[in-house]
C-alpha cells in the first residue's frame, strides 16, 4: 500500500500578533495574557511573549501561558538581556499576523484598547499606527525623558512633526517584514526603522493606567542608552553638528587672533588678557574632546556591527503541543540558527 503522506493542516495567519518584551513582568504577564485571550478579533489573534533574560521566574509564568486554553501563546526566550526594541524585534520576526501590535507588560496599557488600535490600522490601511495619551501615569523624569527624546526625534529622524513615538503601537505585515529584514545591527530603534521605510502612519488616543505592580524597567541609564541607539544610529545630524562647531569656533579663534594682532601694533603694551586666553583654550579643548568622543561612538557602532555583535539570540521556543488545548504539553524548538546578528539573516523552523 503507498505510504500516507498527509501532513496535518498549518493553521491560517491570524489577523493580529501581539508582541510582548517580558521582563520582571511575572506578576502581571498572566493578567495581561487572560485579558488578551478574552478580546473578539475578527480573524483571531497570537501572542509573542519574548522573555528578556527577566531575573525573575517570567519565564516559567510564560510557559504555563502557553499550554492553558484560548489564543495561541508563543514564547521566545532569549538566551540574555538585550533590552526592550532587540526584544520587540525577535517577537516581530516570529510574528505571522496580518497586523501586529507591540505593547508592555506592566498593564499601563489596558488590554481593551488592543482592539480600537487594530481596527484603526485595519480599516484606515495604515502601515504603522502610534498611539498617545491625554494624561501619562509615569513619573515625572521619565515624561521629561519621552519629552526631550521626542523632541530629538523630531530633529533627527524623519517623524511627522508632534507625533508622540509610543511602544503601544500596530505595524502592518508589510512593515513588520521590512522592519526586521532591513537592519541587522546589534542596536536597534524600532521607531527610526519604522519611518525609514514610512510615512503613512497615524495615531490614536487611548487611556494610560497606573503600574500595577512593582516599578518601571526603564532607569535614567536604559533611556539614555536608547537615545543614543536613535541619534547615532540612524542620523548623521551630530556629525554635521561637530562640523559646524568647528567653523563656528575656527572663526570666532580667527576674529580673537586678527583683534590681538591690531592691538599689538597699534599699542606700546603688549596684549593683556591671559585668563581669557586660557578660557578659551579650555573652551575649545573641550569641544574637540567632544566632537572625537561623538565620533568614536559612531566608530565603535561600526566596529560592534562589523564583528556580528547580535541583536539577539534566541534560546528557545515555546509554543502549545498538538494535541489540543491544555493536554499536549509543550513544543519545544531550538533553533539552528538562533542568532540576529549584522550581515547574518534570522531564521527560523515552524511547527505550529
């Protein structure tokens, strides 16, 4: 008798994936996942939870998700912590929906507005979709942080002008795709991908809860470090800024020297004035101090980048066993090539 070939049906793309960074978020991960599971979307959903090397048992909290009954829960944990857009950028690559929507853990973001944002992408055929706030439920240095960050933003990368740059934000699979194939780098702004790709994008107000548990993940450092991945990496503004510091200086040291050089002839004494000379020196010492230090941060961005720094590494992948809901037990996938570095495509297996 010939052997029976059959293979078991792959399940259809859902309309949505919803992408999670999960770090020390194992009090609320499993609020948030119940909350999703119960949404009504039309086309149904997946959710890409991406444990970020959390200190903490998110991961065993993530993998009970997976096997429990309602919407399908995928897992990625990463094998460290690379921070939260390397992180968004593994759940998109894994991501198979039609749209896709990135959020937080922490349920500042109220889970019933996943929907309006979906169908907004949806229904205005919007690549990306950002999402603001009439009132922010963070604390004050960090709003002046997002403040200064989105004014940088304004200047540096091509965002329309007042548009707020949310991490609760709907891309749309054309996006998705190009986003996590055009840049391979070891520090990625997803925000900056986004609107290199761009411009049809739209926003949305939506409401912002108080932190349920615990305290925010980013610190004044992480902030930074997210700043400078968006002024260096996908602008050369700064560069152009050291070179107009310099003619700026270059010429007013050419005025200083042509005025101590008149006074000198004009005048028996010699040019008096040392303590501003010295001023000046100190002035322009620092600058150039600087304008190299600008330029080894753009050096050492290459030199990470070139020497395959990744983006991220994937360990594992978790995702509901095939014999139904609750009674399958895991799937468990390593991938071969579970890395996301520069010059080196991600890839990876599907059994689902």
């Amino acid at each position: 008798m010939p052997e029976n070939t059959e293979r078991a049906p792959v399940p259809a793309d859902p309309a949505l994936s919803i992408v999670v960074p999960v770090y020390n978020g194992a009090a609320t991960v499993g609020e948030l996942v119940k909350a999703l599971r119960a949404l009504e979307i039309e086309g149904g959903l997946e959710i890409v939870l991406v444990v970020d090397g959390s200190p903490d048992n998110s991961l065993d909290v993530c993998k009970q998700l997976v096997d429990q009954p309602g919407a399908p829960v995928v897992v990625l944990s990463l094998s460290r912590n690379f921070g939260e857009h390397n992180a968004v950028m593994a759940g998109l690559a894994r991501a198979r929906g039609a749209y896709a929507i990135t959020m937080d853990d922490d349920l500042q973001n109220p889970p019933e507005e996943v929907r309006r944002l979906f169908e907004h992408a949806r229904d205005g055929q919007y690549d990306a979709v950002y999402t603001y706030y009439e009132e922010k439920k963070h604390a004050v240095w960090r709003n002046l942080g997002s403040r200064f960050t989105n004014w940088c933003a304004d200047k540096l990368i091509d965002k329309p002008p007042g548009l707020y740059l949310s991490s609760f934000r709907c891309v749309s699979r054309f996006l998705r795709e190009r986003v996590t194939s055009s840049y391979e780098g070891p520090a990625p702004y997803v925000d900056g991908l986004i609107f290199q790709i761009t411009q049809n994008v739209s926003r949305l107000q939506v409401n912002h809860l108080p932190r349920a548990e615990g305290r925010s993940n980013y610190t004044l450092r992480r902030l930074l470090r997210l700043w400078l991945a968006m002024f260096l990496n996908f602008s050369v503004m700064p560069l152009r800024l050291a070179t107009i510091l310099g003619l700026v200086f270059g010429a007013l040291g050419a005025l200083a020297a042509g005025i101590t050089i008149i006074e000198a002839i004009l005048s028996d004494k010699p040019p008096q004035g040392w303590a501003s000379l010295m001023v000046a020196v100190l002035v322009l010492a620092g600058v150039q101090l600087l304008v190299i230090g600008m330029i080894g941060e753009y050096l050492g961005s290459m030199f990470l980048a070139v020497n395959r720094k990744p983006q991220y590494l994937v360990r594992e992948v978790f995702t509901r066993g095939t014999e139904g809901h609750g009674t399958g037990g895991l799937d468990i996938e390593r991938p071969k090539v579970d890395t996301r570095a520069a010059g080196q495509p991600h890839r990876e297996p599907s059994h689902e």
